[in-house]
C-alpha cells in the first residue's frame, strides 16, 4: 500500500526547470518534486506521495498523521521503501 507521507521541508533547488526539495520524514530525508504545491517553502510540511509533494498541511496535521501511521504500523513500511 502506498499512503501521502507528511514532512518538512528543509531547503529546495531547481534543476533543470523542476523544483525539488529535500524533505524530512521523521528521520529519514528524501528528495520530492514540489511543482504541484508551488507556494511551498523551508519550513512547510507537505503530503508526498510516490516523490510528489501533493499538498501543504500544518504541522499539528502532519504529527497527527505520524502517529496515526505509527499505531496502524505502517510509518515504518512507507519510510522503508519495501511496501509492496
């Protein structure tokens, strides 16, 4: 199952025309493109699905979606990569 996985942005680039950012979930950092939430900053927590940020959520959102994820047992399936 792949779910949209909250995190914080932490400082973005554009490369060749395409803005991408480096994004912190939990403890693991990973790249996502954030053209689809254009007025996303560092700072902003944002849903990322597949490496595309899909849409900004506040932080008091995104720490309720962690521990929501945490008790179902899936943070760590998603985080890891391995989801089927």
């Amino acid at each position: 199952m792949c779910l949209a996985i909250p995190g914080k942005i932490l400082d973005t680039e554009e490369i060749a025309g395409i803005r991408i950012g480096r994004v912190q979930f939990g403890g693991v950092t990973r790249k996502a493109y954030l053209d689809y939430v254009p007025d996303a900053v560092p700072g902003d927590y944002v849903m990322v699905h597949v490496g595309f940020a899909i849409s900004k959520v506040d932080q008091d959102e995104a720490a309720r979606t962690y521990e929501s994820m945490r008790v179902m047992g899936l943070l760590e399936e998603e985080l890891s990569g391995d989801a089927a």
